[in-house]
C-alpha cells in the first residue's frame, strides 16, 4: 500500500471493482459488504444491557428511542480491514448508494471507522468515468435527515415486528410475522381473494359471425352480435359480482342465440353494411422506467420476479451498465435525452424523432425524486448488442428493455386508425333486425412502436393489448356473406388475482412502500408461507386470511392502507427535514391526538379465543381451521358418521394446491363426502396381536398400531409409490417392521440398518450414515451392498459430483467459487472449504450472490476461520484452499 492514499469505501465488491477503473493510483477502493452495523438480536445483548425495553427490542424507548447496534454478523473481518486500510489514508470517500440506506451504511462506517482525516460523501446514479469524476469534485457531507429517516424506518419496523409478531404466536401459530408493510401488502392479496371468494358468475350468450365482402382479395373478418331491433345485448360489463344485470340490456337465452345464428345463415337473410367510421388517434410512448415500473415489465415481458428483477438491474449498475436502479422519478438528464435522441435518429431515421425533447415529471415528492430514472449508463447508449458479449440470460434481457423503453420514450407518437363497420342482418329469428359491429385497427406510423410497446396487466374481462387487425374496404349498402355463424356462451369472471407486477403497481398507487422495498415485500409474503405462486398469479394460503383478519380486528390501523401511507409520507418529511424524527416516534408508539399508539394497542388488546381466531365458516356445520400443521374441515354431525369422534366431529383433509376460492360450499361437501380411507383397519399385527390401522395426517398418509396404552404408537409413512387405496396388510407389516438389520459390520462389529427418516431412506452404522437412492433398498438391500455404500466417501463420489443446483461466482473474500448444494440437512452454500446452511425462508432461486457471500461469512466468523479456510477435522490441523484466481482489491493492492 503506498504510504499515502485516499480511501473509497463502497457497498459492493462487484461496484468496487468497476469505480477503481476510473480512479487514479492515488485511490484505493474497498467494500464494506452492505451494512457492517445492524440492531441487535435481543437474545445477543450484553448481559448488562438485557433489561427494560432494550431487552425487548434493542431499543431505548426510554432514551429517546436509542437503537443498541453492534457490529453484524461475519462483518469484523471486513471492518477490521477497513481500519487497517484508513491507517495512513490522507482522505476518506464514502461513495455509498445515494437513497436513505446508502447515506445509513456511509453513517454507520463514520461511526465504526472514527475518522481523523477529512471525510467526503460522494455520490453518483451511474459508474462511468464522466459520472465518477462529477462525483469526486462535487462531495458533501453526510445527510443527517436522510440517516434520521432510515434509523427511524428501521425502528419503526423492529417494534411493529416484536410486538405484534409474538401476539400472532399465542392467538395463532408460532413462526408468524408481521410487518409494517408486509402486512398491508398481504392484506391486499387476502382482499382480492376474498372478492373472488364472493363473486357470483353469471351467464349470457352472444353470436359471433365471419363475414365476407364477396370482393376478389379482401380478406374475411369477424364481427359480433351488438343489438336486436336496436336493443344491445348483454356483455360481462353488464353484471355486477352478485351476478346481477346492471344495465338495460337483452339477455340472450342459449336456445335464443342458436336460433339466432342458424337464421343469420339462412338465405333468407340479408346482410349489408350499414356504417363504416374510421377514426384517427395517437398514442404517446411510455415513460423511462422508474423502479416500480421496471419491476412491472420484466414480470410481464420477462416473466421475473420482483427480486430477480433488482438483483439482475443491481449487477447492471455496479458493472457500469445501467444508471441507479432504485427510484421513483422518470426524469431523464439533458444528456441522456440526447442520447436517446441520437439513436433514435440513427436507427429509425429523423422523422421519428420530435422536434422537441419529451419531459417527463413524476407524481412523488419524496427524498428519492432526486434519482434520474432508470436508463443506460453514459454519454452514448450501448446498444444490447454491443453488450452480448459480456452480458447473457437475464441480465442481457433486462438491459435490452431498458435501453428499448428509453429510447422509445424520445420517439414521435405512433398514429393509427380505428375503423368501425356495422353490419345489419334481417329478417332474424325473433325480432325484425340484429346488427353486428366489427372493428379494425391499422397503425398508419409506428412512431416509438418501432423500438418498444409497453405491456398490460390482465384484464377482468380478459382483453389483453389491442392487436392490429384489418378490415376490408367497406362501403356503406354493401352486400356480405356469411361464411360462418357460431352461438358462443360465456361465463362473467371474477377479479384476475394479484401478479407481481400487479402488486406492485397496487403497492405504488396505495403509497406503501418505497421503490426499495417492493421487492423485499413481495419475497417476504412468499417465503413466509402466506403467499404461494400459481404461474404468475399470488394465491393467498388460508394462514393469510387467519392473520390478515386478527390483525384487521385488533390492529385496524396498522393494516389501514391510508395510515401506511401516511407513515410513508412522515419519513419522507423526516428525510427532508420537515418533521422530528423523536416527535414522530413518540406519537407512534405511545399515542396522541388522533393516534392511538402502538403500545396502547397492544396493552389493551381484549381476550380472544384462538380457535374461534383460526376458524372460518364454509358453510353449516361445515367449518375451515388453521391448525398448527395446515389448514382443514371440521364437519360437525352424528357420533355415528364414519370418521367422527363421539362428539359428531370429523376432520377433513384439504387437497393440496386447492386455492381459496375454488373451496366453495359444494366443494366442501364433495370432500366430505368422499369415501373414508382413513382409520380403517388393514388388519392385525402378527408380531403384537394389536390392529394396523391406516390413518392421513397432516404430513400424509401413514400406518400406526392401535395401541391405546402405548404413550406413542408405533407408526411409519407409506413409500411415495405406495398408493392408499391398495395399500395391503402385508405392505403395513413391512411399513412397521423398519428399521430392518441387514448385518453387522465384520471390521467394527456394529449393527447396520435400513432406515426411513424425515429426509428420506438411509443406512445408520454406529454414528455413522449413508443415504440409501431409492425406498425400495430398505428391504432389498443386502449387507455386501451396504458395506459397499459406507466404503464411499461421505461426502465424495456421487454427493461432490452432482451438479450443483446454483452457481454464484467468485467469493470476494476468500476468491473461491460459491455454489448451492443440497444435502442431508436441506440447501447450503459452498466455497469449498465452508459450508453455510441457507435460512428456510430463502427462497433459492432468487437469492443474490451478495447473500450467498455473506451467509458465507457468518459461517467463518462463527468457526474462527480466515477466508478460504476449511474447519479442521478431529485431530488434524486447519487446511487453507487454494483459489482458483488471484484477488486483487478493487485498486491497486495486492490481497496479502
């Protein structure tokens, strides 16, 4: 290191590496890896500090809400070699994020590093060279508000959390959580489902006919069935969700419709244009992408998930590629309207270029405004395919749709024509007159639609983006013929269900959240368990209506979508100065004027029963609980029904992946009344005289004794090929023979056996353990072939050899490459020399390798381990791995 340097610390490795590239010898470019400083776990407090609130939340509530932070976890390490790098340092950079978390990280490493040479806050929205050396002449100091803002979000959260979370616990189910966003987020979901729960379909019939002009090489086209003797008929819009008609309209029977298209297709009829419109109109490009609206697209174009979506737009930005990726403003720079201006031109040609720049202005007024939307990154744009070498799958699509909706948004207005042709047809079945209408649409210029066009949601109606069609040339009298007629019948829909993109938009619109939060929302309610993906759309679990209304009943506030919006509104206030951030706190925890308090809330928080909490009535007698192992049916009847209990009660599995609204009250009865297989009796144990009875449970179906003396019966799974309702005698009586002795060891005299567990068949030896391939080796399985399985490496051979199921890249730390495993004890992360169990609620798939690095690094901290280096084995001494590459440090110093 040379003996005077400037030191820049910034969040990413991967951002470290593409800064240094701008930067002089003079500057040596570190990471601190996300937050070194995080609140406390109450449980790792001192000793002495696990008293009154701090005890509780690791929050003075006393002392002016003071949070107790303490270096995170796998972070001294890092911290370590950050003061060793300011040691000699004439000036410290902070060029952390720009939005409130990266001026809390840049605060945090002030108060941890303890500076005694002048410090720099530098900011930039994109990493290239022009952007970097802005950055570097225009420093500033670190904003307080800004800081004040985040700690006050983040206590905020710490105490909704730990207060509401441990009630859901005791009224509810343990493992539940609450959030101050996540909640109001799920509630949405819930609510959706529940106006699908109480729609009522309606049905209506309409005629769909082809037509054609008998004209040489005008194509054929499609009309419907608008009006009878000038009546309209009824269309889905017609029908409230009762199922009942809103508007004054004809509702064709089925025999009605029919009759109707057979006399369109007699002869007899006769068929003649009766208007022909057309009419001209622009549509106006897209703006720049701002976070939320990114987030939308790429679900729909792309089909990513919010997370994925940041994850991958994260990369493109610390890799130079794209400007700051979390924002809400669609403002483009001066410079980047040129450039998008430029390419325009260059590619389309200068008619698709206005004359005049387009100026786009959000609708927010918060601290993040200050962001440039989401674009390319420089002076010029690169074009994707310039990129193709270095950028691929996700990340290469993602800089595609961005690089297209900014170009497009300097484009000229695309211009189309709509033309609208009635047709009438006489006489008709039942009345004197019906009249079709067909409409064509044909852009005249495509204008930005020759670069980009923005997706939709769906529709309730199902209509998805208008498509151009053709009409043929039409003239007013003019004779048709009708090639084909079709009566089609049609059901009303329920409201589509919440999609990521969706969601989010709701989330925008509602004002909960923030550009950086989405994501995390999303993920949160997903891989807690209250939401589950089918396809794109989010189906609430049971759980989610159990919690969503406790929390509706006793917290209604808190889950108020106004209130979280004016909550997101008072941080924004705090982030500009305009409101105390103590003040502010008091009020929400403790009350005054119209607000109530948190903690008044809960203190006053009335008796409720639990199971009448975790019940949600299907219909009579019929009734829907959450128990502690998943959701199910209690029927309520006679003692004497099959399957109930001597107070009339039966339980009733529900099939899984049976969503909400699909278990409707005849849904409900056809499980019901499904024929009983559980607890029949298969027939008698030969080796205790005691019946085998077979029972489904909440983990599946199995077989047990009917031992009623015994504190806990013998019981076994059946085999997944293994089906109940063939299930024999015979198959139970080996089900409980397990585990089976298949030998004992000749070397070290100990007894193998064939064992079933929780992650599958598997030999036991001793301490010792083999996973065995398939169920079926538990009793085919000899002790030649067992010992052959314990004569292979443990962890060797086959386990090592598999193709990992995830791969991450280069651990900045110990420069190994990170993969995801799964082994004996679910997923884990690996470098090689250290393992990292993935927590449960991580969802694998959209997992970053920022999060993969530092479950790695909780891991070595934990061991005592420096980076690269493998756990000792009994006996023997710790074993450094070599890496594969050489690390650098983002700079020029070589990493001793």
């Amino acid at each position: 290191m040379a003996a005077s340097h400037k030191l820049v610390i910034v969040e990413s490795p991967a951002k470290a590496k593409t800064i240094s590239k701008y930067l002089g010898n003079d500057y040596t470019v570190l990471a601190s890896i996300g937050h070194i400083r995080d609140l406390v776990d109450p449980k790792d407090l001192p000793a002495d500090k696990k008293k009154g609130s701090l005890a509780k939340f690791s929050i003075d509530i006393e002392n002016d809400f003071e949070p107790y932070y303490a270096i995170s976890p796998g972070k001294s390490k890092t911290v370590s070699d950050l003061k060793k790098a300011l040691v000699g340092a004439e000036e410290l950079y902070l060029a952390t994020d720009e939005d409130r978390e990266g001026e809390a990280i840049a605060w945090h490493l002030l108060q941890i590093l303890k500076p005694k040479v002048p410090v720099k806050r530098m900011v930039f929205h994109e990493i290239t060279k022009e952007a970097i050396q802005s950055a570097l002449e225009h420093t500033r100091a670190v904003d307080d508000n800004l800081v004040q803002a985040q700690e006050t979000r983040r206590v905020v959260d710490r105490l909704y959390g730990y207060e509401i979370s441990p009630i859901l616990w005791r009224k509810i189910n343990r493992g539940l959580s609450a959030g101050r966003v996540q909640s109001p987020a799920m509630r949405l979901v819930v609510e959706r489902e529940r106006e699908r729960m109480a729609f009522v379909s309606a049905s209506y019939n309409d005629v769909e006919a082809t037509f054609d002009s008998q004209v040489s090489g005008e194509p054929q086209f499609v009309a419907k069935l608008q009006s009878i003797d000038g009546k309209r008929i009824a269309t889905g819009q017609s029908f409230n969700d009762a199922g009942q008609l809103t508007a004054d309209v004809l509702l064709l029977g089925a025999e009605q419709a029919q009759a109707l298209a057979e006399s369109v297709k007699a002869d007899t009829a006769k068929i003649s244009v009766s208007s022909v419109e057309s009419k001209a109109s622009t549509r106006r490009p897209a703006a720049p992408f701002t976070t939320s609206t990114l987030q939308q697209e790429a679900s729909r174009k792309l089909r990513m998930s919010a997370k994925q979506t940041m994850d991958t737009a994260q990369s493109l930005y610390q890799d130079g590629h794209i400007t700051y990726m979390r924002t809400d403003s669609p403002t483009l720079s001066t410079q980047a309207i040129n450039a998008a201006r430029s390419q325009a031109s260059k590619m389309f040609g200068a008619e698709y270029v206005p004359d005049k720049p387009r100026v786009y202005q959000g609708k927010s007024k918060n601290a993040q405004e200050a962001h440039e939307a989401i674009r390319p990154a420089g002076e010029v744009f690169k074009h994707p395919s310039e990129l193709a070498s270095v950028l691929s799958g996700r990340a290469f699509d993602l800089y595609d749709l961005i690089w297209k909706r900014t170009v497009a948004s300097q484009m000229q207005d695309a211009k189309v024509s709509t033309t609208t042709a009635k047709i009438g047809v006489s006489p008709i079945s039942g009345g004197t007159a019906a009249e079709f209408t067909a409409s064509g649409t044909v852009v005249i210029f495509r204008g930005f639609m020759a670069a980009y066009e923005e997706s939709q949601d769906e529709s309730r109606d199902g209509d998805g983006d208008e498509k151009e069609s053709k009409l043929p040339n039409l003239t007013v009298g003019q004779a048709l013929k009708a090639i084909d007629v079709v009566a089609k019948d049609h059901q009303t829909s329920p409201p589509p269900r919440f999609t990521e993109a969706s969601l989010v938009k709701a989330l925008e619109e509602d004002g909960i959240g923030r550009p950086s939060t989405y994501a995390a929302i999303l993920s949160t309610i997903i891989n807690k368990g209250y939401v589950s993906k089918r396809g794109q759309a989010l189906v609430p679990e049971w759980i989610a209506f159990t919690v969503t209304r406790f929390l509706e009943e006793n917290f209604g506030n808190l889950v108020d979508y106004a209130f979280t919006a004016q909550m997101e509104e008072d941080l924004d206030r705090i982030a500009s100065g305009e409101l105390d951030r103590s003040d502010w706190l008091k009020q929400f925890y403790f009350g005054g004027g119209s607000t109530e308090g948190l903690r008044p809330t809960v203190e006053n928080l009335g008796d409720s029963d639990p199971r009448a909490i975790n019940s949600i009535s299907i219909g009579p007698d019929i009734t829907l609980r959450t128990g502690k192992y998943g959701p199910y049916i209690e029927v309520m009847g006679s003692p004497e029904a099959e399957g109930a209990d001597e107070n009339g009660r039966r339980i009733v599995n529900i099939p899984e992946g049976l969503a909400p609204d699909e278990l409707t009250p005849a849904k409900a009865q056809q499980l019901i009344d499904a024929p009983v297989i559980t607890d029949r009796v298969l027939g008698v144990d030969p080796s205790t005289g005691f019946n085998i009875l077979f029972k489904d449970g909440r983990y599946g179906p199995y077989v047990t004794l009917d031992d009623e003396h015994a504190a806990k019966p013998k019981t076994a799974s059946l085999f997944k090929t293994m089906s109940p309702e063939t299930l024999t005698l015979e198959d139970a009586i080996a089900l409980l023979s397990l585990p089976r002795s298949i030998g004992v060891d000749p070397e070290s005299g100990t007894e193998i056996t064939a064992q079933n567990g929780k992650f599958g068949p598997y030999l036991m030896k001793g301490k010792d353990s083999r996973s065995l391939a398939s169920e079926d080796q538990l009793f085919s399985l000899d002790l030649a072939g067992a010992l052959e399985i314990f004569a292979q490496p443990k962890y060797g051979g086959r386990r090592t050899a598999a193709t990992p199921l995830k791969e991450f890249g280069e651990d900045p730390a110990s420069g190994l490459p990170v993969v995801a495993k799964t082994g004996q004890f679910g997923l884990y992360v690996t470098d090689g020399a250290v393992n990292a169990t993935v927590p449960k609620d991580e969802n694998l798939e959209e997992m970053s390798a920022d999060t993969a690095f530092e479950l790695l690094a909780i891991r070595r901290e934990k061991l005592g381990l420096e980076p690269g280096e493998a756990p000792a084995k009994a006996g023997k001494p710790k074993k450094k791995i070599a890496s594969t590459t050489k690390v650098v440090k983002a700079g020029t110093r070589k990493k001793k």
